[in-house]
C-alpha cells in the first residue's frame, strides 16, 4: 500500500502521467528562490539551455553570470562571490562539475564552507546517446565524502524545485545532482521535502525486502512493488533523496521490519548512495543489503531505456532482485 501520509499524485500508475526531466526542477526553483532572496545568483558554463539556467536569466538577467567553457573558474568565481554574500549556483554537466573541477570545489567551496550550490546536470546512463564522456556516475561518491557538504538526487521535476529553494535557504555547500530524460512526476506540491529526511513511499507491516532509492529511480521501485504485491510478494520503498546527511533513523527502522535490503541508484554501486546506505547499517543495524546500479563499468551511447535495461536499473530487473534476495535469505 502507499503510505496515507504522503501526498502522491493521484495518476502515478497511469501510463499518461506527467513527466518532466528533473533540470526543469533547477529551471524553476532558481526562479523562486531569485524572487524571495535577491542574493541568488545563477552562474554557467556555456550551457544555459541544456541546464535551464537560462529560465533565471530570462527573469533575473542582471543576476545571471555566462561563464563560458571554464568550469574551474565556474566553481572559483562562485566561491568568490559567496565570501561576498551572494547565494551562487553554478551549473554544468556533472560530467564536467564537479567531473573536471573537483579540486576548485574541493579547496575553494568546501574547505571555506562557502554557501555555493553546485549542480551537476545530465547525471547517470539516462544521458543517452551522448556516451561514457558525459555519463558521469562517480559524482555521489566525489561529493559525499568531501566534508560538510550536502549531496542531494530529486526524484522527480517538482521535488527537484522544492531542492533548489531549500538548498538557497541552507547555510553551506550543497550539491545536487539532475537528470536530462523526461521522468514520471509521481510527487506533487504537497509532498513534504527536507535535507535530511527520507520519504516512504509504498509500505507494508511486514514487508519481505526493504527497497531503498534515490532518484528519478524511486519511481521504478515503485511500478515493482506493485508488480511484486499483485504476486503476494510484500515490499516497502523508501525514497532517500537526501543521501548527506542521511535520514539514519528511517534507514534503519525500514531494516528493522524488512529485514533484508536492496539499494537502487544510477551511480556506481562503489561509493555511492549504495555505499552510504551499507555504512550506516553496518554501524547501527547489520543486514544483508544487495546493491543495485552500474557494476563498475563506464556508460555507453544508446537510447536512455535501452541503457537503464542493460545496466539493469529498470522495475523489471528490481523484480528479479527482489524475488532472488528473497529466496537467499
């Protein structure tokens, strides 16, 4: 069953369901959050379309700042201006921030504890056709282990909007990481959004197996457990789209009554959201945990479904994860 305390869209099965890619979150939450602090500034490395930093420009032109083809001096110059008092976002492909520019971010962004908000588009295998250069499936890990930084992977558009207003309103270093492909909406406005809390989505008293995500893949999860319960096959999905800091407390209550878990990401299953979720069981709650994402392999050119199937990413192959995990233990 869905959890009654969440707000989900009503349609969130139908095959005509809304579906934005989650940029569009960047695209509008810049815009709300320009308007409520004048601070914000939006700032890029020659891909203001791609990103959707140019819907802030359009709104905030003397707000927005065009790099160019430099994103060392695109997390430099935001650092830059937030010892001043501005609120930056810098925005490229995560396969070029923080892909090329991690030591700016690194020396210049996390060790001042500046209030730059790094967002890394085009995120994971869904790029598609662009390939292996533009695939980036390291960021979680490079981000996560840099010190007091935020890391944050929105399921969907809308809560990728309610991301970037909380991450203006945060005082320090946040990363967020955004997808390309048009993804289900499967939240709405009034579904509750916080750095640090993690989101039920589908639960059961006894569930056999606890499913966690991050991500657009949350919705995947989500057709296979519905799939799995119309087989008598209980799960619960719980949606982690703050991977730091870690919501450990529903972490660890859903290993409590599963007993058993899986964790989904498009990443490396090496050091990302996988790894955290291991680690903090490991540490307060030991159980079997099977990760799921890309098995350490770079990308490839291909259609985004086509390279979620290879990969094994999509609901189908969460069910046969599921039903093997299940039959193990």
């Amino acid at each position: 069953m869905i959890s009654q305390t969440l707000k989900l869209s009503s349609d969130i099965f139908s095959p005509d369901i809304e579906q934005k890619p989650t940029r569009d979150g960047f695209g509008t939450g810049t815009v709300e959050a320009g308007k409520k602090n004048e601070n914000v500034v939006v700032l890029c490395a020659d891909l203001k379309e791609s990103t959707r930093a140019e819907w802030f420009e359009k709104e905030f032109p003397d707000r927005f700042v065009e790099i160019g083809v430099a994103e060392q001096n695109l997390a430099t110059v935001g650092s830059g201006m937030a010892a001043m008092g501005k609120i930056p976002f810098v925005a490229s492909y995560a396969a070029f921030s923080p892909g090329r520019n991690y030591e700016q971010i690194r020396t210049t962004i996390a060790l001042n504890e500046q209030h730059v908000v790094v967002c890394g588009m085009h995120a994971g295998v869904s790029v598609g056709p662009d390939g292996a250069t533009h695939q980036m499936l390291e960021d979680i890990g490079l981000m996560r282990m840099l010190p007091g930084m935020v890391v944050l992977v929105p399921g969907d558009a809308e809560e990728a909007h309610k991301a970037v207003v909380a991450a203006a309103e945060h005082n320090g270093p946040v990363y967020i990481r955004f997808g390309r492909t048009a993804s289900p909406t499967f939240t709405t406005k009034e579904t509750p959004f916080e750095i640090g809390k993690a989101l039920s989505l589908w639960e059961h008293e006894k569930p056999r197996v606890a499913i966690m995500s991050c991500g657009t893949l949350s919705y995947q999860a989500l057709l296979a457990a519905r799939a799995l319960a119309a087989e008598g096959i209980e799960v619960s999905v719980l949606h982690v789209p703050s991977i730091k800091p870690l919501d450990t407390e529903a972490v660890v209550q859903a290993a409590k009554r599963a007993g058993r878990v899986i964790t989904l990401e498009e990443h490396q299953v090496m050091g990302g959201f996988g790894s955290a979720i291991a680690e903090c069981l490991s540490e307060h709650y030991p159980v079997p945990v099977r990760r799921m994402g890309v098995q350490d392999a770079f990308g490839q050119s291909g259609k985004p479904e086509e390279l979620m199937e290879h990969y094994g990413l999509s609901a189908t192959h969460i069910i046969k994860v599921v039903k093997s995990f299940n039959a193990v233990y």
